[in-house]
C-alpha cells in the first residue's frame, strides 16, 4: 500500500465494514493481549483473507486506532505507518 493512499475510509460511509472477513467473528481475536504473537497471528489468518483489508487498515491508520489488529497490522506497525503518512501529508504541504 502506499501511505499516499492512506486516508480515513468514511466517504461515503463506511460500507467496507460490510464485506469485512471478521463481521461475523468473535472480535476478541483481533484484540490478543500485548505480546500475544499467536493471538496476532491468529488475527493476522482472518484479515489475510479479507477482501477489504486495504480499506480498513487505510481507516485505522487515517483514525488512529490504537488497540488491536486491523488491515493485519499491531498497534506498533500502524503507529510507524502513521508516523511515515502525516510526514508524507506535512512534506505536501
Ligand atoms: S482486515 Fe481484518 S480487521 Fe479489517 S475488516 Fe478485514 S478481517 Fe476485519
């Protein structure tokens, strides 16, 4: 993805959340306790599959989730993620 692209997924809705692979999973799956690698990995399995993982890592990072994993991503990976985009969004101008 590239984080030009990140933006938050609320135009228009958010219908993706419609087609998400998790929306009828237990959610407690993408909230593994910290350090929870099989947990993480557990999540990571379901969001592999999803066919709208783009749209909702661009809303996690776009709306700054801190907890759990979306798009496949730690709470670490999106902070990195967000940390590079609003660089990218500032050096725009
Ligand atoms: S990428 Fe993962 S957390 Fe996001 S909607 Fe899909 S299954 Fe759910």
């Amino acid at each position: 993805m590239t984080l030009t692209a990140l933006q938050p997924a609320t135009a228009g809705g958010a219908s993706w959340r419609d087609k998400a692979a998790c929306r009828t999973a237990d959610l407690d799956i993408f909230f593994p306790d910290p350090g929870d690698v099989v947990g993480v990995e557990r999540a990571r399995q379901v969001c592999d599959g999803c066919p709208v993982a783009s749209e909702c890592l661009s809303y996690a990072v776009g709306t700054n989730q801190t907890e759990g994993v979306w798009g496949g991503t730690t709470p670490g990976e999106r902070r990195r993620l967000r940390q590079r985009w609003l660089k990218e969004l500032k050096e725009a101008g």
